[in-house]
C-alpha cells in the first residue's frame, strides 16, 4: 500500500481553516520580534518546537492515538522535524532577527513560489496556465520587497526557511496511515533537539528572562502559531493539491504587516507596502478563479470520470443508476407519454 495520499485535482482547502492559520501564522512574525527582547534567537525558537511538541504529543497519548513505528514512519517524522522544526524554526528566526516583521513575513511565505515544479514532479500536481501567471506575479511581489531590504543575510534565511517548510509540506504528503497529533508531536520533539545543538553550538548556554509577557508569547507560538497550525495544515496537505494549499500563505504577510502596524508601531515603506500588494494579487489569480463543474459532476448520475474527480473514496459511494423503462408486452420500450 502506498504512503502518498490521493487527491482530488478539484479539492480546495477549506476557507475558514485557511484564514485562521494564516492569522495566526502572522501574529508569530510580530510576537517573534516582541520575544527576540527577552531569549536569544535560536534557544527562543528551541522553545517554541520543544512546547509544541510536548503539547501534540501529549495530546496524542490522551486520545491513544498510534505512535510511529517502523523504520520508515520514524525515517518521515525525523526528516519533518528536520524541516518544519529545525531548519524552518531556526531560520525563520534568524530571518526575523535581521529584517523588519512586514519584510520577513513576506520573504519567508515564498512557499508558493517553490513548491509547484517538485509537487508536479513528485506527485503529478500539473499547474493550470493560471497558477502559474500567478506565481510568477507573486516572484515579482517578493523581489520588490527583498531588493529594497538589502538582502543580505536576513532575506537569504528567511527563503531558507520557505524553503524548508516547503520541503514538509512535501513530505506531509507520504505521512500515509500515521496519526497527523503524533507526526506533528513526535517530528518537533525530534526538531527542538536538533536546533538544541544549533543553539548550543551558537550562542552557548541560553540566559532567558523569564517574565509574564514571554511565557505568553511563547504560549502562543507553540500551541496555536505551532501545534494548532500544523495539525491543520497537515490535514489541509493530505486532501487538496499542494500548490493551492501553499497559496494562501501569501495572506500571511497581509496580517503580519497588519498588526505590525499596529502592535510594533512599523510603517511600511512603499516597496514593501507595493510588493505585498502584488504578492495578494498573485493569490487571487491562484485561488480567485472561477469554479467550473463539468457536465458529468451536474449530472444527477455518477460517471467513471466523475468518481476520480470527488474528494470521497469511491467505496463510501453510491453509483445511482437510471431506473428501467417499463417494457410493452411484445418487448418494446414505453416511453413516457407514448399512445
């Protein structure tokens, strides 16, 4: 049996989940840069992957929810702890450290952008003409924010992290019959170690002051803006393709900048405030096309065509066939209305 999920090419994320996780993921660049005050930059992230993963783990076990056996389920849970904990964790931190929170939150949502060509290549996700006019949009978005922030080694860290959280929603694909409370749990238990020896081996032993404004921030990073987040994100990954899904973090950077503004006092410069509104742009060319249903799915009978293009297994369905036409008593058909 295979561990890759099938998809529907018609399946959408549900636009509800979708925005709360983008909020939320945009609250972090703000409460990220507010913590930054109070830990050093990667033990802070350390933190956040560590409390996330006691928090799904913990949850896990409560709910008797299956533990990753086997070498390959171990092998999948480790390489997304390497993705989503250690290296997306410890470089979006690094990022936000050297770049403003609109200019991070932009540049570290670029997971659109990278994950058409393996998505197409690994799971024969083939972008329609339209998604890929507006990835290409979203490219120029990204680089009139990064071109005008200098670069440098913040806009590099933070494509690193897009990078590697594209690189876990890849493989959240091929989490096949694992539990998605134990996957995300036990993946950043195994992340917050790894980024414990890049924090160890950077900046020492960590000197954290401890207060009431930091434990809830980092309350909030890991179990809403972490455990929350991927636990939907990796039901979102296992149902929908996965260019549409990483579409809509481009609304990430809409609420970061929001409450940027609101919360750090930041003002957008004209590059950033421009790029992000062709970034949004972008996003709606990808997601804002218009739903066309083929003939076959109006049709109050299903086709062979039609139960490949349905988010519901063909098993749990029911295929509803035209009732018989009452025959004559010399064999010919009846038809309704005849003499």
């Amino acid at each position: 049996m295979t561990d890759i999920a099938a998809v529907s090419a018609d399946a959408r994320p549900s636009t509800i989940r979708m925005i709360w996780i983008a909020a939320a993921l945009g609250g972090c660049f703000v409460l990220i840069r507010s913590g930054l005050a109070d830990a050093p930059t990667l033990w802070f992230a350390t933190l956040r992957a560590l409390l996330a993963g006691i928090v799904l783990v913990g949850l896990a076990t409560a709910r008797h929810r299956p533990v990753p056996h086997g070498a390959r389920q171990w092998g999948i849970v480790a390489a997304l702890g390497l993705a989503n904990g250690t290296i997306g964790l410890g470089a979006m931190y690094l990022g936000a450290a050297h770049l403003s929170t609109g200019v991070a939150s932009v540049v570290a949502n670029a997971q659109p952008l990278l994950i058409v060509l393996p998505a197409w290549a690994l799971y024969r996700e083939r972008p329609t003409r339209r998604v890929i006019t507006g990835l290409v949009v979203g490219i120029v978005g990204l680089i009139i924010v990064a071109i005008p922030a200098g670069g440098g080694s913040g806009a590099v860290l933070s494509l690193s992290s897009a990078a590697a959280a594209t690189t876990g929603t890849l493989i959240a694909r091929r989490l096949g019959t694992l539990d998605n409370l134990a996957a995300a749990g036990w993946s950043f238990l195994l992340g917050a170690v790894g980024l414990a020896g890049w924090s160890a081996a950077t900046e020492g032993v960590p000197q954290i002051h401890w207060n009431v404004q930091f434990v809830a921030i980092l309350a909030f990073l890991g179990i809403i803006g972490t455990a929350a987040v991927y636990v939907a994100w990796f039901k979102e990954a296992r149902r929908c393709p996965l260019y549409r899904l990483a579409a809509w973090t481009f609304a990430v950077p809409l609420f970061g900048l929001a409450l940027a503004v609101v919360v750090n006092g930041e003002r957008p410069s004209l590059a950033t405030a421009s790029g992000l509104f062709v970034v949004l742009v972008s996003m709606w060319i990808v997601l804002g096309g218009r739903r066309q249903r083929r003939a076959a799915d109006r049709s109050p009978f299903l086709t062979a065509e039609s139960l490949t293009e349905t988010d519901t297994p063909p098993d749990d369905r029911t295929i509803i066939a035209p009732p018989p036409r009452p025959e004559c008593p010399g064999g010919g058909h009846k038809f309704p209305g005849s003499g």
